[in-house]
C-alpha cells in the first residue's frame, strides 16, 4: 500500500506523461517491493516555478539566466 | 499541536463540506488524544484527478471505465 | 481514494489511540464526502519534541515551561 | 541536500516575498548546518483559506470574525 | 528538478531495495519528462504498520487477518 | 499560520542546531509575510541517508564516493 509523491514545477507535463509517471512508479514498487498495485496511490504536484528555490534562487529567476 | 493534511481528488467539494472535515478532524484528536484545538492545523489539499493515481492508472481514466 | 497524514508529536500514544484516529478519520471522509474507505489511506508520523517548533521554540523547550 | 516546505495561506505573497523565503531559509540551513545551497530545495504551497483550518475553523472563517 | 516522496510501511525493505527504488524514480523522471537526475530528490519514509490504516485498520491488524 | 516542514539527512544535527532552525525559520515568516510566530509550525524529519536519494544514487553511497 504505498504512497508517493511526486512534485515537479509546472512547465507543461502533458496528462499521458502524468500517466506515464503514474504506471511506472507502480509497476516499479511492484518489481522491486512486490507491492500490490491496487493498493499504490500516485500523487503528482505541480508546482509554479516562482514557488520552486533551488541554490537560493526561485526557478523563474534560473529559467532566465539560462 | 498536530498537523493534518488531507488530500482528496478535486471533486466539487463545498466549503461546508471542507468546514466539516476541518472540525470533525480536530474535535476527533481532542477526544482522542487530549489535542488542544487551538493549536491544531487542517490543510486540505484537492489533487485534479488527471494527478492522482491508484492501480496504475488516472482517477480521470477510472472515472470513465465506472 | 483520500490520503490523510496526520503529525503529532511522538508522546506516547498507544496503538489503540492510532487505531481510533485511524477509524474515526476513515468513518469521517465517508461520511462528508462518501469516501470509500476501502481505498482511504492515514498516515500517522509521530515526531520527536526537539523536532517538533511552535512559537519558535522547540516543543521540549515549551513543556518545561509548563 | 535539504528539502523544505513552507505552506501558507494564498492571501497575496509576491513573487519578492517568495524570493525572500526561498533565499532566507537556503541561507538559514547553510548557516546552522553547513549545507550546500546548490542541493537545497524550497517548495512553496500557497493554500485557499478554505482549505486551512485552525481551532476547528476554516481561515476564511477567522478571518471574518477579526 | 523533481522532489519524490515514496512511503511505505517498514517491513524489512533491504538497502539494495531502496536503493533500486531511488535510481528507478530518478530514471522514469528522465525517460518521462526530460529532468536531469543530478537534481532529482527521492525521499524514502517507513511507517510502522500501527501507524498506517487502509480501510479504517491498521497494517498490524490486516496482516493478522491475512 | 505557517506550517514548514524541513527534511535533512540525518547526520548528527544537535538539539542545538534544530531549535536554531526552528527559531530562524518563525523569524523569517514574521519578517517577509508578517506572519504570527504564536501559530507557524516547524516540523524537522531526519531522514536515514540509505533513505535519500540524490542523481540516482543514495546519500550512503555518494558520501562513500567524496
């Protein structure tokens, strides 16, 4: 019965990469753990890029400098 | 001071629903465990239904095979 | 398919206490929201007192205040 | 590689005020533990008052009775 | 720059496990959405099976049942 | 009413050094947002470093490496 979360900044993940992350996350905790797919919960965040630091600096402010 | 975070599909929950929720929650960690409610946290957190997962796949594609 | 985590500080409450936040929670959603409870998960994290800030002080600092 | 985050009310933060947040907690777990800036992740959450409670009370409720 | 919260209950899950989980995690966020695995966190939380209801009971009672 | 949750590999921090976090992190909410420290919560996880992944790799494995 696990539970994951997955956050990632909001930049476009189209609704099948969400599927994509979704299926493969639970089929890895069921190769690797046995765990029961029925029973594995997926939660994906998607999280604005001026809510997102990394280094001290908001995501929004990095996406420039590149 | 306890913390809960609640997470639901986002579903058309009414704000009286959510107020039952937030007060149901903190009168039960009162009765249960002696929690002061004043200092007790309810953050409700509504996951779009494309972003939630369970057996693998989108509660968006569960919903269409029910 | 809700998820609840629920964070109290680690002082002692039983497993009996953890069953009855368990099952009032589970009861809770299905009765606001008509949640299944056969796929509603609860978390329950209980955290050191030193871990633990309110205030801005540290739960340990707070109950030798008391 | 510290990970940390900071849920608030959406009540009106700026994007400055984020910035803020994500340099001064980034430099705050630099300063007491000696951790990397470059590895330390900052997740906003900015939550509907309808979805926060405190004392068994919805925040848009509070906020009414102030 | 994902951050992925997996948790499971504490039930002997071995290093190596773990360890597959974390590089699986990492390489699906690469595969699925292009992000570059030098800044992707993977958080792994065992829970004590008295501290995780499904159904409205705990682990501990589930498996007694099983 | 803040809530922060800061995770860090568990590496020795001090009572010391957690309540330093703490009180820097009530500090920084009060200054940027003006936020009441009487209501922000701090919550420190420590998490075992075979249970951090970081490039794919866990925090046991990569401080064998430096």
């Amino acid at each position: 019965m696990p539970y994951v979360n997955i956050k990632i900044t909001r930049e476009g993940a189209t609704t099948e990469q969400k599927q994509e992350l979704i299926s493969g996350v639970t089929g890895l905790l069921q190769e690797v753990l046995g765990k029961n797919p029925k029973t594995t919960f997926v939660v994906i965040d998607e999280v604005d890029t001026d809510n997102w630091g990394i280094g001290g600096e908001s995501v929004t402010e990095l996406r420039k400098q590149t």
